[in-house]
C-alpha cells in the first residue's frame, strides 16, 4: 500500500510523513509539497497502486463556487481517468454553534490564525505586530462559511 501526502507546508509534512512511516512501516510514504489548490504533478511511484484522493472538504467552503469546482476539475486532473475520490463534505450547522467552535474559550483556533502573523514575520521578514490583531470568526450566512 501507499500513502501520498500533500501539504504546502513542507517541514510539516516531512515530520508528519516521517512519523507514519515509523508507525506504519509497512506502508510507503510519498510526501508531496505542493498547493493543492493549483493543479498538482504527482511523482511517479509504481504503478501497482489503484490511485484514490482524499479531501476532507472543510476548506471546500473557502472556494466561491466557481473556484470549487476548478479545484475539483484539477483533483481529477491530478488523479487520472480510473481513480478515485474520497471527499468530506460537512452539513450546515447553526451560526451559534458554529462561532461556538470557532471562538473556542480555549483560545486553539485564535492561536493558528494568529501564528500566520508569526509567520509573515520569521519567514517573510515582516514587521506586524501580534497586538494589532484579533481573532473573530464569523459565520457567513450568504456564503455558508466562516471568515
């Protein structure tokens, strides 16, 4: 069996492909970085394995509807006549319960959007400043996603 892997963000997905490889040691990893939402040249790995994608679907939201269906032309693209699709689609949930979680008390959700400041700052030589930001998530009705 094998398991490809793809994030933008290489240093996670090496640790990440590094790790299931420890504990999976009879599956093999091919990490690919790459920004899956552009078109994506998979590496060539033998061509014994039956080719399925997997997308959780939770950031399919974050595409207006033409953008979504261009990522999806582009998945099966990238998978080739044959293949496979597997795709996590979430249903509607109230707004309440949605910037509930999104607003959590424990602060986990601010925590990832704000470290994009520490980001810009470390990789990109920005100069934001952490104090000049907060984090409120806000479900849009009309676009049925929070921003």
């Amino acid at each position: 069996s094998g398991y490809m892997p793809i994030d933008i963000s290489k240093e996670f997905l090496l640790n990440a492909a590094t790790r299931l490889a420890g504990d999976y040691p009879w599956l093999n990893v091919f990490p690919t970085c790459a920004d899956y939402s552009k078109p994506v040249e998979l590496p060539d790995v033998d061509d014994e394995y039956a080719v399925m994608a997997f997308f959780p679907g939770s950031s399919l939201g974050n595409f207006d509807p033409e953008s979504a269906v261009g990522f999806l032309r582009n998945v099966a693209k990238t998978v080739g006549v044959g293949s496979y699709l597997l795709i996590g689609i979430d249903r509607k949930k109230q707004r309440g319960v949605l910037e509930k979680a999104y607003n959590d008390n424990a602060g986990v959700t601010e925590a990832f959007n704000l470290n994009l400041i520490d980001r810009v700052n470390r990789d990109l030589d920005g100069t934001l400043q952490r104090t000049g930001f907060r984090h409120i998530a806000v479900y849009n009705e009309t676009l049925g996603r929070i921003e």
